[in-house]
C-alpha cells in the first residue's frame, strides 16, 4: 500500500463515457504516484497511448473514429476496475495482481513495469472490451472489416512509443543503472505489442462465438487470466 492510495481509489470513482475522459483519470493517477510506484511507469505509457488515440481520433485519423472512441473507453474501464478492487481488497484479476503485488520492489525496471502492465491489459481485457464495443454498437468482431483495420492501424504508434519506452525506463524502479548485461533484454525483445493486439482480437472473436456458451467462455477467461498472470510475472522477474 502507498499513502495515497486513497486518492487514486477516489479518483476512479468516475466513470469515463469519452476518451477525453480517459485521459483526466489516467493524469490523476499519474500525478499521485510517486516514482517509487511500478504502477506510475505502465500508467505513463498507457497515458501516452490514449492521448495518441485522441489525436487520432480528433483528426478523423480512422475510418470510423466513433467506434474506435468506444473501445478506448471500454477497454479503460478494465484497467480502472483492476486497480480499483485492488485498492478495496476485491477479487481481481491475476494478471493485474501480480502487477500490483509488485509495485514497490526497487530491484525491477521501470520497462518490466510498463509492459506487465501492457501484458495484462493487451492480453486480458482487450478481447472482452472488443466483444463488449462490437455489442453495444451491433456489429461482430472479424477481420479485415473496417473496425479491425482501425483496431491494427493503432500498431505502428504503439510500437514507436514502446520502442521510446524501452530506452526511456530502462532503469530501476527508483532510478538507478540496471548492470551492464541482464536477462531483460531477452525478456523485452521477446515480447511484441503487435504480436499480443492480433491475438487479442482472435480471442475477441472466440469469445463472441462462445456467447451462448457462459460456461465454456466463462473458463476460457479464467485460462486466459492465469496464462497472462504468468506471462506477468516472468516480466517482472527481478534484474540481479
């Protein structure tokens, strides 16, 4: 626990209905975590990301902005709701646990930070923000359709900002030069934002198709968390 993790539980007490919105909460968050906070290194580069999508979408950079809007703010509200039943000591997804189980140890990097925490949200939450945008606006996750080309053009300004990212917080949690040669930069290499969003979208699918079957979808989730879980914590191994 930080001592001010009481502002960011009040801070989520809002419930975002624009990307605009998105942003406000996730400054909030930013600008109460201390740097001694893993938490703080994936929310920086989470914020970085919105606010390219709001540019994007400002600009009519998509061929349907709105929707691509929609998912922003759905897929946010999955990041907000783990931290939040964190907080209140809540069930809450393993994947996003074992981020915050971890948020004050100075031996990690900064980096393993901001992609465990891209791990869970990518893996995890964005097949079910998917099926829950393409519900509430009628249509069906597939490929090659407009909605999945908005969904892939998002990929070359994400791994731009994740390449910056890789450089920018390539130090430990408190700021400190990581050891010459480690493990990690076999960890960072292995791991594509590309490679997670493409996946995403096919359990997206899977999951649409497996609607009128809660059980089976209802496991396939909970096999998804605990591989995502793992992948989490095989980011945030400590760097010796």
């Amino acid at each position: 626990m930080f001592p001010y993790d009481p502002a960011l539980l009040a801070a989520l007490q809002i419930v975002p209905q624009t990307v605009p919105d998105v942003v406000q909460i996730l400054e909030a968050i930013q600008a109460a975590c201390a740097d001694g906070d893993g938490l703080k290194w994936f929310n920086g580069l989470y914020l970085q990301v919105t606010q390219a999508v709001r540019e994007r979408v400002n600009s009519a950079g998509f061929s349907n902005p709105a929707w691509i809007a929609a998912l922003d703010v759905e897929f946010a509200g999955f990041y907000f709701a783990a931290i939040a039943s964190s907080l209140a000591d809540r069930p809450t997804p393993g994947c996003w646990q074992a981020v915050f189980d971890q948020r004050s140890q100075p031996a990690i990097a900064r980096i393993q930070f901001a992609l465990a925490g891209m791990n869970a949200h990518i893996n995890h939450d964005l097949p079910q923000a998917v099926v829950a945008t393409c519900r509430n606006t009628g249509i069906s996750p597939q490929h090659d359709d407009t909605h999945y080309n908005d969904f892939t053009a998002l990929n070359s300004t994400l791994d731009s900002l994740i390449e910056a990212a890789k450089v920018e917080l390539n130090v430990r949690l408190l700021g400190d030069a990581l050891p010459p040669v480690t493990h990690l930069e076999d960890t960072l290499a292995a791991w594509s934002v590309s490679a997670a969003r493409e996946a995403a979208w096919n359990n997206a699918e899977l999951l649409w198709h497996l609607a009128d079957a809660p059980p089976i979808s209802s496991a396939f989730l909970d096999t998804l968390d605990g591989l995502t879980a793992l992948a989490g914590k095989t980011l945030l191994v400590p760097v010796p």
